[in-house]
C-alpha cells in the first residue's frame, strides 16, 4: 500500500506551501474519512487521492481552499453535490472510476474557477 505525503507539485511555489499538498496513492481508502488528519488541514490547495477504493466524495465539503482534486482510479459511481462548495477548484480528475450517474453536475456550475476537468470515458 502507499503513503500518505506532503509532496510538490512541481511549480516553484510548492516548497513554500509546504503542508497544503496531500497524496494519498494507493492507500486502499474506501472512505475520504479515513485520510488521516484531513480534518484539520482546512487550507489544503492540492488533494490526490488517485488508485484507493473510493465510492462516496463525502467529507470534501470543509475543503474550500481546494484548488487542485484527483480522484482518478477509485470506485466512483457518481459525482453527487458534494464538489459544489469547493469553490476554488480549478482542475478535478475523475478518470477511471465506475460514473454511471450524472446527478450533481448542475452543481459544478458553482465551480466558477474550475479549468480542466478530466472525465475519461463517457458517463453511461
């Protein structure tokens, strides 16, 4: 299993943020509770969560400093409302997971500074 890490994200920036950057890579995490010490890194700006066993984006909402989201590889059957209060996002990853659904989207219309947004395949 992986690690969860304070990592750079490759800009010049990424030192001086240093504790706002959270990878947590095949972990095996089913539930976004289950990162450790989420909770109390409110002005976290980057979030990788790519090849765990989510299936529920439940618990970002406290997140609004989020500005960079990977989610690629989980078990994601939809995108629900959760992202809408993540106002600040600018690049979500969601390729390769299970999206059967597409409940929710009207909420990423509150997503005003969202830039890249990456799917993968078609939602069925």
């Amino acid at each position: 299993m992986g690690s969860c890490d304070s990592v750079e994200c490759g800009d010049e920036d990424a030192a001086s943020d240093n504790g706002r950057h959270l990878s947590c890579v095949a972990m095996g995490l089913a539930s976004i509770a289950l990162v450790p010490g989420l909770a109390e890194i409110l002005d976290l700006r980057t979030l990788n969560l790519h090849g765990n066993r989510l299936s529920s984006l439940e618990g970002l909402g406290l997140l609004t400093a989020l500005q960079e989201l990977v989610l690629s590889s989980n078990a994601l059957p939809a995108i629900g409302c959760s992202l809408s209060g993540l106002t600040n996002l600018r690049c979500l990853d969601l390729t390769s997971n299970n999206l059967t659904a597409v409940d929710g989207l009207s909420g990423l219309a509150a997503l005003q500074h969202l830039v890249r947004l990456e799917c993968g395949k078609p939602c069925a």
